[in-house]
C-alpha cells in the first residue's frame, strides 16, 4: 500500500496527461494521439502539437509513458503507458468514481 500512497500524491492528473496516457494503454504516436483525443471528446479538446509534445516530453521523464519503438520510415515515435502510468490511470479512475459518487448523493439531498 506504501507505493500507492506515493502515486495518489501524484492526483488529480491533469486533464492533458490523463488523456495522453489513456490513449497511450496500447501503443500509439503523437498524430493518432491527437485525434483519438478529439473523437473521445466529440471535439471539447484538440491538442496543439506543442501541447501534446510538451505533454509527452513531461510523462517520459517521470517514467509514466516510454517510447517502446522509432518508426524510422515515418519517423514517428510509438509510446506506451509504462506500469506506474497504468496504476496511476487506475488510481485517478478510482478517484474520480467517488467523486462523482459523492457529488450525485449530495445534490440528491438538496432536491
């Protein structure tokens, strides 16, 4: 229980990082990234590239994505969510249910 202890102070993940990881459980690049993202979020949220690849730079050096294979004909970079990512894609899931939860029981009690 200690290790998790140490990632739930990583949360809430951030909107853009949640995302990234998400669509990074299986391996994907950059360019699909952006527009599974946009399908996701039936077009709430269209990442720049400079937001996705600053995105992508902060999530390899915390070890929560890594580059798993160099497409050298595309040049594309394939990334996928590393372990500690999954769990803290689990845990800010995990999160996020109770919150909702939570909320819906107390506005229940204001009807």
């Amino acid at each position: 229980m200690m290790a998790d202890d140490h990632l739930e102070k990583e949360l809430p993940l951030t909107e853009t990082h949640f995302l990234v990881m998400l669509t990074m459980v299986q391996p994907n690049h950059g360019y699909n990234v952006m527009q599974e993202v946009e399908a996701m979020t039936q077009g709430r949220i269209v990442f720049g590239p400079g937001t996705l690849y600053g995105a992508i730079n902060n999530l390899s050096k915390k070890g929560w994505i890594e580059m798993v294979e160099q497409d050298s004909i595309n040049r594309r970079k394939i990334y996928q969510t590393t372990p500690i990512g999954r769990k803290l894609l689990d845990l800010e899931l995990d999160r996020m249910s109770r919150l909702i939860a939570a909320s819906q029981n107390y506005l229940e009690k204001g009807e």
